[in-house]
C-alpha cells in the first residue's frame, strides 16, 4: 500500500508543496534515503526548524535527523553508509562461467555440478551456491533444450503431436 502525502515546506521556498509518496509495507529490502533529502533535512536544521517539525514535514523519525546531524559533525557529510558485510566472491564468477557447465551436463545433478566446478575452476561451491546461480540464469530441469528466459517462443501448440509423414 502506497501513502501519498503533500507537505507545504515554508522554510525554504514559501508555499511550494512537495508531493511525495510514502511506501507504508516494506516488500523488499529497505532502500537508504536520497541524498537530496538529507541535504534538505540539514537545511532545515540549519534555519532553526525543531527536530519535531522536521521528522513531521519529511516523514522521517527523529532519530534519523539525530543520526544525520551525528554523522555529519564526525564526518562533514552525511552520504549513505556501505552496506556491511563481506563481498560476494563465488556469485559472480559462478554467474559467468556456469552457462557452459550447464550446457554440456544437462542432466547431471547439483552435486555433480559442484564436482565438476571443483574439479574445472578449483573452487569448492555448495550445492545451494549452485542452486541459486542456476536459478539466477533461468535453466530448468526439465529434460528438454534449453531456451533463455527472454528467448522466441516455439511456434505451435504446446502438447500438440506432429503430424505423421
């Protein structure tokens, strides 16, 4: 459900009304707010606005405003922090390099993938490693060719048989 608010913002430009829309569930990972509004909210603080006024005017906690203020007194800016954590290292190499394993061992199993990655690019993957990167690329496990996910459809009826010569 999408919330979408007008807010008068009075302090910089007089009666000039800021559409904005407010997602109120959360269906994906939580994304970091622009840059753009951060430099408003420090504008606002700076022209004397209470913390109150400013959470209320750009639908942002109190917090956040105390965490900006933070963050630029220590640093001078106030950009988006790195996401933490330790980098991706086997995604995107199994990404590049999968595709051909897949096409010349179609029907063996994830195990059997894992081996053979192993044994090819002398990386040890785990089956769900492999499972994800499969999903990823689009392939199935149907005992069929293969088609990308954005490839031509095949002409004719699906389950329709060829006629006889």
């Amino acid at each position: 459900m999408i919330l979408h608010i007008v807010a008068w913002v009075t302090f910089k430009y007089p009666l000039r009304a800021v559409y904005r829309s407010v997602e109120l569930c959360y269906p994906t990972s939580m994304k970091a707010y622009s840059q753009d509004l951060r430099q408003r909210v420090l504008r606002a603080v700076d022209q004397g606005h209470t913390q109150a006024e400013i959470a209320n005017i750009f639908a942002i906690s109190v917090a956040t405003i105390k965490r900006y203020l933070k963050q630029h007194r220590e640093t001078g800016h106030v950009e988006p922090k790195a996401i933490p954590g330790r980098p991706a290292t086997k995604g995107a190499v199994l990404q590049m390099g999968l595709r051909a394993q897949l096409e010349a061992h179609p029907d063996a199993r994830l195990e059997d993938h894992c081996r053979l990655w192993e044994d090819t690019h002398g990386m040890q993957v785990s089956t769900a490693s492999i499972s994800r990167a499969i999903t990823r690329l689009g392939w199935t496990r149907k005992k069929r060719r293969w088609w990308p996910v954005n490839g031509m459809k095949r002409r004719g009826q699906s389950g329709a048989s060829k006629p006889s010569s």
